[in-house]
C-alpha cells in the first residue's frame, strides 16, 4: 500500500522517512524481515547529506536503523535523546522490538515494547500510536507464554512437566499474533513429549533435577553475564548419573564465561575509546565513557553524574559489541561465541565458535558441547 506513495519522484523529506519506517514496521509485523532488511538497505538514498538540526538527526537515525536491522547492533537509535524522545527514540524501539521477536528474542522484545508503549509521540510522528494496540498484543501474548514457561523451566518431577504440557494448547489459543510465539510453543511440546517418554529409562534418583531444569538456570546466568553464580547453581544441583555428561558441558560453559567476563572488564578499563551505549534489560539506556567495572557492575559517567549498572541489566547485543570492538586477544572469537550461544544468538554463535576454533585448536574439541545443545 505504501510502495507507491514511497516510489513517487516528488515525495520530500521528511515524508519519505515516515513512509520507509511505517513500511518497514509493517512488513516487521506481517513476519517478513528479509523484505523489511531489504527496505532498510535503501535507507542511504533517502539520508540528507545536508548537516545540522533534524536533516542531521535524522541522517544519524537511518545510519543507526540500517546497522540495527543488517547487522546485530541495536543500542544506537538515539541521537540526541534530549530532543528524540518523542520522535526517534520510540521509532528505534518498534522496529527494534519486532526485530528481535522475529529473532525469538522475546523478553529483549518485550522490553522494547514496553519502551515504546511508554512514549508519546507528537506531531508529524504521531502515526506510531497507530502501532500500539499491535504492540500491545504482543505484550499480552508474551506474559502468558512467560508464565508457562517459568513453570515449565521450574517443575522439578517429570509428572509436573508433563501436567504442564497439558496447558499448551490452551496457551496456544489464546495468543493474539501468529508467528514466532506459536512456533516456540510447539517447539516445547515436540521437545518435551519424548523427554517424559523416556523419564523412567533416565532412571531419574531422589532428590534429583531434571537436567532441562538446571540447564534453563544456567543459560539465564550467563546470559547475564554472572558465571559465578551459574557454576555455584551447578555445584548446588544434583542430576541423574544418566545426565550428569550434561551437567558438565554447562560447567564448561560457565568457565568460558567467566574467562570471558574478566578479558572484557580489562579491556573496557584499559579502552580510550570514549562514550559507548549500553542497551539495558531496564530502565533507560545509557551513552558515556565507563569508569569502572567489577564483577557485579558497572560505572558510567552520563549527563555529569555516576550510574551504576549491574551486568545483568545490559543486553546481550551491548555485550556483543563490546567484544567485537574491544577484545583483541586470540580467543576473542571463541569467548564471544560462547557468549552468544548462552544468550540466544545460536547461529551468529556458532559460526564465530568455528572461526575461534581454527585460530585456537585446543577449543575444538568443545564444539560438540554448543552444537548438540538442547
């Protein structure tokens, strides 16, 4: 609908903008990405090359808007966040979240969404308020599946799991958007149906922790960045003789992290680099130079004052670009990799864990333990 008024050789700026976003959200929500990546390729056609006020500002958002839909950046939509609040910032978290939903990222989506529910759009960008009971759905469709899935990951007997499974279905026939929610919930069910088949043949003992159990545990850890209370859930946890070789591939993993962690808080210290964006879990999203980084947190000056962010707030994708930009040494692949896999990034994950393989041979043996991952 919107491809012809796009096409016509008089549509001026910033109108031609407003239309690329609102067919490139559409399409975002109809489940074609690749159409809307393929729309976002062509964005550079449409950027001012004049400089200055909001010619400016938004040359510097579709610059940010391509790097966010073809590569795995998506902490730089703001240019200026004093003034794009009502305007960029809340474009850059729509396409954003639909982005990541169709990457089943759902809780970085939700979050998105939440963000973008929270703005109120004025003047010539109020078109976006048009999107909010979408938007809404897919909050309402993500906090049934979220609850479903919390009890799924924390039932501790097969019998629970499978009194669980029961309840997909009528999950299933509530949701409101087709597409990736639906998909990750019969995914559960295919998945889940033989694990229970075969719960007696596991042998599972008193006291034990199905391994799916501690292995959801584990991944929320390190995806947040904190190894060390993953390997103390592992130590803690006790699973059947049967999984135990498991239990010991997430222990591996927890070690890479950790080793990870630690390269990344020296590097960011030792980086002159200036300002970085930190994309958070929650709250606002931060743009300043870090001043320093422990195991549990870090600092960064912003607006002339200290904010404290604890690592398990910042986004995977932050932690990503960190690595990309930051970390130099010979096992950089292979640590952001690791990293990757843990956070949900499976197949970027991969391919970055081959590559770290070559140049360091000793991690090879290991690739077994990400691509046979449950």
């Amino acid at each position: 609908m919107l491809q012809p008024l796009e096409s016509r050789p008089n549509l001026t700026e910033p109108l031609k903008t407003w239309v690329v976003l609102h067919e490139c959200a559409a399409k975002l929500l109809a489940g074609e990405f690749w159409s809307a990546s393929d729309l976002v390729a062509r964005l550079d056609t449409y950027a001012t090359a004049r400089s200055g006020g909001d010619d400016e500002q938004r040359r510097q958002f579709l610059n940010a808007l391509k790097s966010l839909m073809l590569t795995r950046e998506n902490a730089l939509f703001i240019s200026d966040a004093s003034n794009s609040a009502d305007s960029y910032e809340p474009a850059g978290c729509l396409i954003a979240g639909l982005k990541e939903w169709d990457a089943s990222r759902f809780e970085i989506a939700d979050n998105l969404f939440q963000r973008f529910l929270e703005f109120k759009p004025k003047g010539a960008w109020a078109w976006m308020d048009d999107f909010k009971p979408l938007v809404a759905q897919y909050r309402a469709d993500y906090e049934s599946f979220r609850a479903l899935d919390a009890q799924i990951k924390s039932a501790s007997t097969p019998a629970n799991r499978a009194t669980i499974l029961q309840q997909i279905p009528g999950v299933k026939a509530k949701l409101k958007r087709p597409g990736r929610l639906p998909e990750a919930l019969s995914i559960y069910e295919k998945s889940m149906q033989p694990e229970l088949q075969s719960a007696s043949d596991i042998g599972i003992q008193r006291g034990a922790v199905p391994l799916p159990v501690l292995y959801a545990g584990v991944m929320k850890s390190l995806s947040e960045m904190m190894p060390n209370q993953a390997k103390q859930l592992i130590a803690d946890t006790t699973v059947a003789s049967a999984e135990d070789a498991g239990k010991q591939a997430l222990l591996k993993k927890a070690n890479f992290i950790e080793s990870f962690k630690r390269s990344l808080i020296n590097d960011l210290l030792r980086s002159s680099d200036g300002s970085r964006w930190i994309a958070r879990r929650s709250g606002p999203w931060v743009f300043g130079p870090i001043t320093r980084a422990n195991d549990t947190q870090i600092q960064v000056q912003c607006d002339g004052r200290e904010v404290t962010i604890p690592w398990s707030d910042v986004m995977p994708s932050t932690v990503l670009v960190w690595a990309d930009s930051l970390n130099n040494n010979s096992n950089k692949l292979w640590f952001s990799g690791v990293y990757a896999c843990v956070s949900g990034y499976t197949k970027e994950g991969l391919t970055r864990l081959k590559l770290g393989a070559q140049l360091r041979p000793e991690h090879r043996a290991d690739l077994s333990i990400f691509e046979s991952a449950r």
